[in-house]
C-alpha cells in the first residue's frame, strides 16, 4: 500500500513594487514541476488578488478563505517567494493553514541586480521566518537558503517535504488497535494510553478472547476465508505446513483485517504468544508480515510504542515497516549487530521467499506442531532509517537514526528473520537506548529520512525526538 503523494497548496508572496510578471512565471514553473514529480496543486485563483499572490493582510485573507474552502484537499502548502514578499500578508494567510509549511525564496541571478531586475526573495525569507516565529506558525525551511525550482536540490527538498507531510498528517490523528494484554512477562512494552491521546494517537484495546470467539464463528465455506488462504499461500512458501495450521492462521487473518475495518485502524499491537499457539496451535507471525506489505504497520508482543515507530516510518519512506529485536552482536565488530524477529518482516524485504515453520522457540512450551506460522529467512541488504518510542511522564518520546542492512552472512541454523546492520557508532545508539528505557525492539523502514521524521515529530507533532548519542 503505498500512500498517495502530498497534494500541495502554493502561495506566491509578493510586493508591489516589483514586477508582476514574477508571480506569473514562478506559478506555472511550479506548478509544473510539482505535477511532473507526481504532486497535486491547488492555487488562488489569479484574478482573485493582483496576479493571485499576496502582498496585503487583506489578501492573505482572501488566501486563508481559500484554504478553508479546500479543507481537507491539500497536505502541505508551498510558500514559493519569487521576491521579498510581504510577512503581513502571509502571517494573515498561513496562521490557520493546519498544515506544513516550506519556505521557497528565488535566488537572484548576478547579471539582474538592477532595482526593476532584483529579486531580494533572499532577504524576504528572513522576514517572513521571523514573523511566523513569533506567532507561533510552524514553517519548514531546507538548504540552500534560496534555490532555484530547476536545481536538482529543490526537487530533494520537496520528497524531502513530502514526507514530513505524509507523517504529519499521518499521526496527527491516528488510531492503533491493541489486540490482547501486554505480554505479562514483558513490562518492558508498557505505554501510557493518555499521553497517546493527548497527542491524538487514540488506542482501541481488545481483548483476545472476542478475536478467538470469532475465528471459531467463521464457516470454512466463507468467501473471505477463501480469499485469505489464496492470499497466504501465493505470498510465502507453506510446504509441510498441515492445512488445518494454513485455515487457523487464514481465520485469525479474516478477523483482524475485520477488526482493522470496524475501528479504522491505521496500525496495530498484537499478543503474539503464548494464548495463540497454545489454544490456537498457531504462531501469527505470518499475518504480521503480509500487513506491513501492504502497509499496515503492525508489531508483535503488543508494542504499542514500536507500533507508532513503525507506522511513522511507512509514512515517511513509503515502504514497509519492520519491528525487530535487538538481538546479537556480530562477532567483534562494534559497528555491527543482528537484528531479529520470528517472521513478521515484510516478504518484499526479503532476499528470497520466505517459507513457514514451526516456531522453533515456542514449540518448546506448547509442543512439536502446534506453533506454525513463523516466515523464516533473511532480510536483504538496504539503507534504511531506524526509530522506537515510548512514553514518559506524559510525553510521547522517540529517538530516530539511519544504518543498513549489509550482506554479511547469518549461521544457516539462526531461527527467525534476521539481517546483520550496520550503524555507526552503534555502541554508543545501544548506550542510549539502555540509559532512555527504549525497548528491546527496534523498528525499521528502507530509505534515509532522519531528517524528515525528525521535522514532522519535533516540529509539528510536539514529540520529544532524540539522535541516539551516549
């Protein structure tokens, strides 16, 4: 499932005393831009203020009434300066816009620095950062300070915002379902549920009882019973598993992708063990990766926190997320550890198809059989940005950072799904994580976006975000 790209609003600011041609220019080289690299725009009518830019308090608040009408249509809005700009009339435009805000300013060509050719977008920005500054407007701003929209590094600056809207908008009202108690053996996944709240992630508890209850309500002759076995069987490898393990697991699938629906779930939580292997003869692990697949963000064990991680980074790389143990070392390469989870890893970050075994931990406990459902391989090689979370003393805090996934080899004989990642200074991450109270778990998604997710949580979201350091 991958997320539709950030429909942008553009604002064009200008003043007076430059020449309007700029705004008519900078508003088509924009616009077309943004729609060749997959954005939606909406703009100002051009007739509704002088070349549909701002340059009054007066027409910014023609330009919020615009963005009132076209709530809910846009993610993000694009301050674009073509030149100064008027702080006013953008103060009164963006104070309400609900939304990120990029600040693009033109940059001057050193052949035009006549009075009537000179753009001072430069200097504009300043201007328009300080008032938003001290109105307490959130704004976003990247480098180089004024940038030209044909340069490479303003089309980076833009998937860069995407982002940090995807996330924002993601979070900011978000519901997590968390299905079974907290694993009775593992404080280590406690969470506080009103400071999710009051930061608009909203949890729906349910109890495994009901889930079980409905797995045996559903008839073998159901269509979405069916349907979930067809789906299982073409996404991994099933040899040797008895088919009553294959229909068990399929039910508890049917049940949770009903759940998801009856609450509108954006990610989940679930008791993995030992209830459903000991009652259910089976493990769900399975389940968990073909929902990260299709960009469902959910975790084992009933970690919440790791659930919100993991559903931050689906929104900000657009790729499927993983949780992960803090496993093992790898011998004596202080860079380097193995990440590991039963089977929940997505089978596109696989290196080849996975296939399903019994579980080989948990087997111990409920006997030889009656644990199966856990997609065992090895997870390929990929850069990819890392971050958990947890709350404190009412506060939703998160530490973000970026590593890969190496070709480095595993014993054939190690359980599970696993890859060898690479970090550096990861000694002192590890420091970090044992010091803060962050879980045994880590969360996981391809593709570098620190500096995003640290925007759209720090910036937008109010959470406390750290850089893990010892």
């Amino acid at each position: 499932m991958i997320a539709e790209k950030t429909t942008f609003a553009l604002y064009l600011g200008n003043r007076g005393m430059f020449p309007g041609s700029l705004m008519a220019s900078a508003r088509e080289e924009i616009t077309s831009l943004l729609k060749g690299w997959g954005h939606d725009v909406i703009a100002l009518d051009e007739n509704a203020t002088r070349f549909g830019a701002v340059e009054t308090p007066e027409e910014g608040r023609v330009f919020a009434d615009f963005l009132e009408e076209n709530k809910g249509k846009f993610g993000g809005v694009i301050l674009c300066l073509p030149n100064f700009g008027d702080e006013n009339g953008a103060m009164a435009a963006l104070k309400n816009a609900g939304v990120p805000i990029l600040i693009q300013a033109y940059p001057d060509d050193l052949d035009k620095m006549a009075p009537e050719l000179r753009r001072d977008a430069f200097c504009g920005k300043f201007s328009i950062m300080d008032v938003f500054w001290q109105a307490g407007i959130k704004y976003t701003i990247d480098q180089p300070h004024t940038v030209s929209p044909q340069d490479p590094r303003f089309k980076d600056s833009i998937e860069y915002f995407d982002s940090v809207c995807r996330v924002y908008n993601g979070m900011k009202d978000m519901t997590l379902g968390a299905l079974g108690a907290r694993t009775t053996a593992f404080k280590t996944v406690r969470f506080d549920e009103v400071a999710l709240q009051r930061n608009g992630i909203t949890v729906e508890a349910l109890d495994l009882s009901e889930v079980f209850f409905r797995m045996g309500e559903l008839t073998s002759g159901e269509q979405a019973l069916k349907d979930k076995i067809a789906r299982l069987t073409d996404y991994t490898c099933w040899d040797g598993v008895p088919e009553d393990r294959l229909e068990q697991i399929a039910r508890l699938g049917v049940v949770i992708d009903q759940i998801i629906d009856e609450y509108s779930l954006d990610c989940l939580a679930l008791r993995c063990w030992v209830e459903l292997q000991a009652q259910m003869g089976i493990s769900p692990c399975v389940l968990l990766s073909e929902m990260n697949d299709r960009g469902i963000a959910a975790s084992c064990e009933v970690d919440v926190g790791n659930a919100v991680a993991m559903h931050a980074l689906r929104l900000a790389t657009n790729q499927p997320p993983i949780c992960l143990d803090w496993n093992n070392n790898y011998g004596d390469d202080d860079d380097k550890c193995i990440l590991f989870h039963c089977g929940s890893v997505a089978q596109s970050l696989m290196t080849a198809e996975g296939h399903i075994t019994d579980h080989a931990i948990l087997r111990n406990v409920v006997g030889e059989g009656r644990a199966f459902g856990c997609n065992v391989g090895r997870i390929k090689p990929f850069p990819f940005t890392f971050a958990s979370s947890l709350t404190s003393e009412g506060r939703v805090k998160f530490y973000v950072g970026e590593g890969e996934f190496t070709s480095d080899e595993i014993a054939e004989d190690f359980f599970g799904c696993a890859g060898v990642a690479k970090m550096d200074k990861l000694q002192d991450v590890l420091t970090f994580v044992g010091r803060n109270g962050f879980r045994h778990h880590v969360s996981c998604s391809p593709g570098n976006v620190q500096k995003a997710l640290i925007e759209a949580m720090s910036n937008y979201l109010g959470y406390d975000v750290d850089v893990p350091q010892a």
